[in-house]
C-alpha cells in the first residue's frame, strides 16, 4: 500500500460543528433555495390573498392597493411592502424554474454531475436576472 492510499480522508456524515465550512456545491445550494422558496411563499399567503382580494373587488380596492406601493399602508412604509413583494417574486420564480429543473431531470434521466451543475447555474442566473428585471419595473426604474 502506497502512503497516497494511507493519507487519504475519510468522509462520514458531517457534524453539526462541520456545516460552517463544508462547501456545498450549486445543485446542493439550489434544492435548499427551492425549499426556502416554498416555505417563503406558504408565509407570504395571507399577504398574496389580500393583493388579490384587493385588487379584485372593485376599482376603489385596486386604487388603495395601489396607493400601498406608492405611500405605504399605516406604518409601513411603500419600499417595505415593494421589498416583500419582490421576495414574493423571487421566490416564486426560483420555485418555479427549480421545479421544471426537475421535471426536466426526471424526464431526460439527467443525473450526471455535470449536468447538474449546468441546469443550477441556469436556474439561479434565469431566477436571479427576472427578479432583477422585475424588480426594475416594481421600483419604478423602467
């Protein structure tokens, strides 16, 4: 046996104390964000329910829901509510994209290292540039 074979790690499961500096890789990174997307979206629900009760009900409703976004509503301030509206955005979209990455995985057999890595890269630049862009228009920039 060669000293390269002796001095080898061994890899068990981590330790809690080991999570601050294990490097997980984008696929790994990308499946927890499409749970904390989900969990993001099932708490925001009360707050998707009334903008949509809100902007439904008649055309004073959707002038107040309106309203919200450009001066607040009591104490919060419109930027705030702009904010939880991107987050809502953002996790949407990346739930959305991460779920047909998915599908797609599940349908093409596509379990490779390398193709995993490729499909999370485009997952998070497609989730990460349309919440930009949208969020452009929510702030008012275009």
């Amino acid at each position: 046996m060669t000293d390269s074979a002796k001095t080898r790690p061994i890899y068990t499961n981590i330790h809690i104390t080991q999570i601050v500096g294990y490097r997980l890789p984008l696929a790994g990174k990308v499946s927890i964000l499409h749970r904390v997307s989900a969990v993001l979206m099932f708490l925001l629900l009360p707050f998707v329910v009334w903008m949509l009760d809100s902007s439904l009900t008649s055309q004073i409703s959707y002038d107040s829901f309106t309203n919200v976004f450009a001066a607040g509503f009591g104490v919060i301030p419109a930027w705030f509510v702009k904010l939880v509206t991107l987050g809502l955005l953002w996790a949407y979209l990346h739930h959305f994209i991460a779920g047909v990455r998915h599908l797609w995985m599940d349908a093409t057999h596509s379990v490779s290292k390398a193709q995993g890595h490729s499909s999370a890269v485009v997952t998070m630049a497609l989730s990460i540039g349309l919440t930009l862009v949208l969020g452009a228009k929510l702030f008012g920039l275009y």
